[in-house]
C-alpha cells in the first residue's frame, strides 16, 4: 500500500495542481503590453529607453554650401516649421516630449510606430499624426497602409512613402515583432513569480502545522487507497483554504510547514528574470535596479552601453526613416534629421565638463559657442578658435620663450 497523503494528479485544467498550467497562463497574460508593463523590469526598461529619448530634441538641418556644414534651419519658414513641429509640439494634442515618448512605447510593446505627416496644400508638413495602437495594417505585397484611426480622424489607404514607418527588431523586413513577444517566455517565468511570491508572503508569516500519527506511515496502513485519496484531499483542501492546524487520527506529532528561510529568499532567486529582461531590452542589469555587482566603474560603463546599444539603434532608425519619406532623393545630401544627443550628459556635470573643455582644446567651438548653448550672453573677444599645442620641437621658438611679431 502506498503512502500518498501528498500526491497530486496531474490535472492541467486546474492551475492550483500544475504549476505549468500557471506558467502557460502567465505566458499569454504577460503578451499584451499593459500587462506586461505590470512587471517591474518590463515598466523600467520601456520608461527608461522612451524618456532617454523623449528628453532629445530632434533637429532639421540644412547643409551650408559655402562654409561646408549643416546647421539647423531657423533660416526658411520651411525649416522653422519643422522644427517647431519635431522639438516643440509635433500636433495639436501633444507635447515633443510625449510624442517621442509614445513612439518608442509603442516600437518597443507593439513592435511598430506609424507617423502620418499631413501636408498643406504646398506638400509641406503641417503636423505629424502618431497613429492610435491597432489603427494601421501594412500588405507586404501591396507595400500600401491602411488606416482606420478614429481618434486622429484618420481614414484610408496610403502608398509606403506617405506613412513613417519605425519597426522593432523583425525577421521579415517589413513589419515589426514587439521585444515582448520575443521575452514571452521570460515575462511567463516573472509573472508566475509575482503570483508565486504574493501567495508564499500572504500566509508565510504564520505558524502552520501538520498532526500526524507517530507511527507516519504505519498509521495508516489501516485504510485502503480510496481512503488515503480522499484523506489527501481532504488535507489539499485545508492548506488551500489557508488553515493553521490540521488533525490526524491516532497519536499526531507536530510538523510545521511555514515558510523555512530558503523559502523567504525566494525573491532572490528572481533576479534571474530581471538579467534576462534586460537582455531583451538591450540594457545593462544595473539600469534595472540589479545593483548587486555594481560599482562606480561599472557604473560608467553601464551608461556608456545603454546609451550606445539601447539607444543609438533607436534614434538611427528614426533619423533615417524621417530622412527617407521626407527627402527626396535630388535634396537628400543637402538636408538631414538628427537628435541632440548633447541633452543625455545635462545632468552630469563631470561629463559635460570635460567634453566641453576638450571641445574647446581642438578649436572645435569657441568660447562664445559654449555660452550661448548655457543661454548666457556671448563676451569681448569670445569668438576666437583655440587649439591647444603641447608639442614643440626641440629648440623651437614656443620653448624658449620667443615669438614671432605679427606681420
């Protein structure tokens, strides 16, 4: 006879007597953007890269012929236009900032952003319409959109250069595929550990007990099988439902099952799932909180990863598809969209600093330069391009002390 107080058949329609059946579930639940957002890793990762980007100011610049260089275009009333509308308010319902926000939001959880620029009568941008989630659908074949956004007042079909078009990582070519359904698996393995982990901590810190007979199994050599089934039960039962204390006939000993220590450690084991969803994301574990091997260089190093893996991706792929649909190809090298990646290094001051005063040293700006990028009015003889020379041959002029008189 077999002793069985404690087995549990394999019933997959019930997700309390199969953890697979729970990590199946998850795998689904955590497929949709706002549920997978519901994971701490996954809320970090997506605000993370979307307010990186959202803080940098896009520009449209023209090439200057005659001193061989782009500048922005405040010149023109095209220029200007489309500046306002790609650094200041983008549409009449948002912000710059939300609308790079939303965009990389939307790459990220549903794999593509559509951008519809309305033109004006002259074929020049009026505003940039973000496309409402599951409002566009794109034929591979055709190369046409379809949209049917009714928030934006968006309706119809458009040939593949009148819709910007920003795809998540793919394998097609064509149509995004959004980092959550790549992690699906992982974001299963987190939101079943969020389940796990509320259930261990709602009960975990009471005392629980079993009562046995002193004999174990011997006690019950009395019953036949179809009694121990429905004895276990009876006990699955009870330990559901959250009971303290249990009884068994006979004389019962006292074997407590709460919570022991390893189980209480149990979050650590999670730190597993926050690596792997920063893998997915592209960023270093230490931008997700995972400070455990953290220090300062580390630090600095994780910095110089996001901003070069998770991010440069993102703004090239934007800049280029802006170029792309906006450019046509007789201006294409006279004109450019690029972000102002100068905003990622406005908090550090250490970092600011230095590039600023190695751009000074190669007479890459002026003083004048610099002032006017910290809103502060240009000085006297502040114009003037230096470039510092450490290196002089020996007997020269520089280290002796001489100069030579101006001509």
């Amino acid at each position: 006879m077999r002793f069985r107080i404690f087995h549990r058949e394999a019933q997959p329609a019930s997700p309390s007597n199969a953890a697979s059946a729970d990590y199946r579930r998850h795998i689904s639940y955590a497929g949709s953007p706002a549920t997978a957002l519901k994971i701490a890793a996954v809320y970090r990762a997506v605000n993370l890269i979307s307010n990186a980007i959202a803080v940098l100011p896009m520009h449209y610049k023209r090439y200057n012929a005659a001193l061989k260089y782009f500048r922005t275009d405040y010149d023109t009333t095209l220029g200007s236009r489309i500046n306002y509308l790609l650094s200041v308010r983008p549409n009449s319902r948002l912000s710059a900032f939300q609308f790079w926000k939303q965009v990389v939001c939307q790459v990220l959880l549903s794999g593509n952003a559509y951008i519809y620029p309305r033109l004006n009568m002259y074929g020049d941008p009026e505003e940039f319409i973000l496309c409402s989630p599951g409002s566009v659908s794109y034929n591979a074949y055709s190369d046409r959109y379809y949209i049917n956004d009714i928030y934006n007042g968006l309706q119809g079909e458009y040939s593949a250069g009148e819709v910007i078009h920003i795809r998540n990582m793919n394998l097609n070519g064509y149509e995004g595929v959004s980092t959550i359904t790549y992690a699906a698996n992982v974001l299963g393995i987190a939101a079943t550990g969020d389940d796990e982990t509320l259930r261990r901590f709602a009960t975990g810190g009471r005392f629980k007990a079993i009562l046995s007979n002193l004999s174990s199994v011997g006690g019950f050599g009395r019953y036949q099988d179809a009694q121990i089934e429905g004895k276990a039960k009876e006990l699955n039962t009870s330990i559901q439902a959250g009971q303290d204390i249990m009884g068994l006939s006979g004389d019962v000993k006292v074997t407590p099952y709460s919570m022991s220590s390893a189980d209480m450690q149990f979050l650590d084991s999670r730190k597993f799932t926050v690596r792997e969803i920063a893998r997915f994301f592209n960023i270093p574990a230490a931008k997700l909180m995972d400070d455990s091997n953290t220090v300062y260089g580390t630090a600095e190093a994780a910095n110089l990863a996001f901003y070069s893996e998770a991010l440069q991706p993102i703004l090239s792929d934007i800049e280029e598809e802006f170029r792309a649909k906006l450019i046509g190809q007789q201006q294409c090298q006279n004109y450019k969209f690029t972000f102002d990646v100068d905003s990622l290094f406005a908090l550090d001051r250490k970092s600011q600093a230095e590039w600023n005063k190695a751009r000074l040293q190669t007479g890459m700006v002026s003083v004048n330069d610099l002032r006017r990028e910290f809103d502060t009015p240009p000085v006297k003889d502040g114009d003037e391009v230096f470039l510092s020379v450490n290196l002089a041959p020996l007997g020269s002029d520089k280290l002796s002390g001489k100069t030579n008189p101006k001509a």
